[in-house]
C-alpha cells in the first residue's frame, strides 16, 4: 500500500545525473586531442571514472562514442612515435626505445584494430592436410527404427555397408 498522498508529486531518489550531450562531447573531445580517461576525470568538473564506466552501462551510445574517442587518441600516440623517432640521436637511443615502445603498445592496445598485430589461426591436420573428423557409432546401441534411419542416411551418401551386426543377435 502506498503513502504517497493523492496529487503528490514524486520526486527522483538520489543525486541528478550530470550527464548531458555536452559532457559526453567534452570527454570525447578532450580524449581525441590526447588526453586520458583518467586524466579527464580526475579534473573537478569533470564526472569520476565510477560515474563514466557506470554511463557505459546506462548509455551504450556513450561506450561506443569513446571507443571511437579511443581510436583517436590512438592517433595522438602514433604521431608521438614518429616525434619521438625524429628526435632520437646516439645519445638518448635507449631511452626514446623504451618511449617508442610504450607509446607503440598504448596504440595497440587503444585501437586493435588499426594500430593492433594481425593473426591469423590455421588449423591442419597430420603433415599439413586436411583436419579429418572420425567417430563411431555403435549401430547396436539404436533402437530398430534409427537403425534404419541411420543406415538409409549412409545409402543416400553413398557409404554403407550392407551387412546390419545386430541381424543375426535376436
């Protein structure tokens, strides 16, 4: 039973929502031109990250407009690379290496699909061939009807042999 008095307005439990067109496009935004989730939300007028990856789960339009967002920062790293390379000399080669790889492995991470190794899985069976896919069916263990289904299914493929084991057993 309720004890909300009639004509009473209702009014929303918890905290409002912040989250407009214009935040998504801030936080979009902001990740395209190099910066990180984490950096974004740490700022004050900015969401939290448990408020964000909440948004994912509510907004899947918001998901998916910052894995977009993801795939730009992405950019911002690869450019990083090349700077990283044109500034590399005898003297700091170690230390660039070590930022290069960095760099390289955040793209990767951030956009598989562009900036991610290509693999692809082959699967062949002894020396190479063709993977063969054998099983045995103890025609014994089936019911006189599925028997006959069974041995009228190797007659159309063309594969059966004439004999029925179970024949002489009754």
């Amino acid at each position: 039973m309720s004890r909300k008095k009639p004509g009473a307005v209702s009014k929303p439990v918890g905290r409002p929502s912040i989250y407009t067109d214009a935040v998504v496009d801030a936080i979009c935004e902001r990740m395209i031109m190099g910066e990180s989730l984490v950096k974004i939300c740490a700022d004050p007028q900015m969401p939290s990250r448990p408020t964000v990856y909440a948004w994912f789960d509510r907004h899947p339009e918001f998901h998916t407009k910052c894995a977009r967002a993801r795939e730009g920062l992405a950019e911002v790293f690869v450019d990083k690379i090349m700077t990283l390379a044109d500034e590399t000399t005898e003297a700091n080669v170690q230390s660039q290496k070590v930022k290069i790889s960095t760099a390289q492995w955040l793209a990767m991470k951030m956009a598989p699909r562009i900036y991610g190794d290509r693999t692809t899985t082959q699967i062949t069976g002894d020396g190479g061939g063709p993977v063969v896919i054998s099983q045995t069916i103890d025609v014994r263990q089936l019911d006189s009807d599925s028997r006959e289904a069974f041995k009228q299914a190797l007659l159309s493929a063309g594969r059966v042999i004439e004999h029925d084991p179970n024949e002489g057993d009754e």
